[in-house]
C-alpha cells in the first residue's frame, strides 16, 4: 500500500492514477487528519509526502513516523519545493528515505516508488560486520552506533548505509551512480543530486571526522585518511 498526501488536488489524482494504472495499491490525502486516520486502520509500505500542507507540515509528519515503533521502517519519499536544499537537508536529516523536486516527471516518481517497495520488501537480515575504524571514526554496523572522536553521532539510515559502505572499501572510489545502485536500489538520470546532498550533511554531522570522506573530481567519492 503507497499512501500519498497532497493538498492539490490535480497533484494528487494524477500519481493516484499513475499508481493505480501501474498495478500499484494507493490511496491520497488532502489533510494530515485524513491520513492519520487511515494509518490506524492500515500501514502502508511507502508514503509519498508533500512538505507544505495544512493542518500540519510533512516534516513534522515524518518525524512522528519516525518516532512511532510500527511506522519507523516505512518508506518516506518527500515531495519538495524545486531547489529548496534546504528543504531536502531538513527532510534528510529527519529521516526520509528518499526526495523528490516538484515539478517532477511521473516516471522519475514512478522509479522512486517502484524502488522504495523493494526496499521495503526486502526482510533478508544483513550480515554480521565488525566493527569499523578509520582515523578518530568508530562505526559498529551491528549496534547502528557511530562515534568520531568522543562523540556519538546521530545519523539518517541512508547516511549510515554511505558511510558503512565506504569504511568496509577504503580508498576504494564510488561513483554517483554506484552509490545510487548500492544504497538506493535504482539509477535515475539527474538523481545524482540526492547523493551530493547526503554526503554534505554526513560530512557535516561528523565534524572533523568528515574530511576522512573525499571527493574525487569527476568521479565520485572515497573515504581515507590523508598522510
């Protein structure tokens, strides 16, 4: 089930046919209260969220899902306003899975959403990892705990799978595209963007430990330490 909330309508009939003419089940909303009560009745798998909406606005939404046990491993694509960063960093840094910039091609929207149920069909535990260090970072894959330094930190799934990613290959070159595959499950012309914005935010959160990642131009990214 794909629960979509939108506050305009044309917006929303529009991807609600998209979804249906693919086969997918989907429902819309035009309030927050309207799909608060539906998820009482029924959790979905993915939520397409709009960020500017009444009553109450998508980011507070997608926090409380994140905050509540039986909606923290739903997938939660945000709808953000075209070249709002900020947007896209505040959106990331509460926990959605995925973004998408208004306007947007319903194929692009359809491949988020196709990519974001497989992710959410995919109940194959992970592999057992050590822990992983490099410089002042800690990383424990089985425990989700991150330190740099003497700090702990916090960080979005997406951000974590990155930087567990480039520990277990260091030096080891990723392109855009690559981590797109690796981490989101697709590979989408112009989607690249969503791996630039995660990488800014992750070197931010851990401090000086971020400089450990690197950016290879014209290629991608790498995390080492520098002599």
């Amino acid at each position: 089930m794909i629960y979509f909330v939108e506050d305009d309508n044309s917006i929303r009939k529009l991807v609600l046919y998209s979804l249906t003419s693919a086969g997918l089940e989907a429902e819309g909303f035009a309030r927050p209260s309207a799909f608060w009560a539906a998820l009482d009745r029924r959790g979905p798998e993915v939520v397409l969220l709009d960020i500017m909406l009444p009553e109450e606005d998508g980011i507070s939404i997608l926090k409380k899902l994140r905050e509540d046990r039986r909606t923290r491993s739903v997938q939660v694509i945000l709808l953000t306003a075209k070249g709002s960063e900020y947007d896209k960093v505040v959106g990331l840094d509460a926990g959605a899975d995925d973004y998408v910039s208004k306007p947007f091609g319903m194929m692009e929207l359809m491949a988020r959403v196709r990519s974001a149920l497989r992710r959410a069909g995919d109940r194959t535990p992970a592999p057992s990892r050590g822990v992983l260090t490099m410089g002042p970072l800690t990383v424990d894959p089985a425990r989700h705990v991150v330190q740099a330094g003497a700090c702990g930190v916090t960080l979005t799934l997406k951000e974590f799978q990155l930087l567990v990613l480039l520990l277990e290959h260091p030096g080891a070159v990723f392109t855009r595209d690559q981590l797109l595959s690796t981490i989101w499950g697709y590979d989408f012309d112009g989607a690249s963007r969503t791996v630039d914005v995660h990488i800014r935010t992750l070197r931010q959160k851990l401090g000086e430990a971020g400089n450990l990642i690197q950016t290879v131009r014209g290629m991608g990214y790498k995390i080492e330490e520098t002599p």
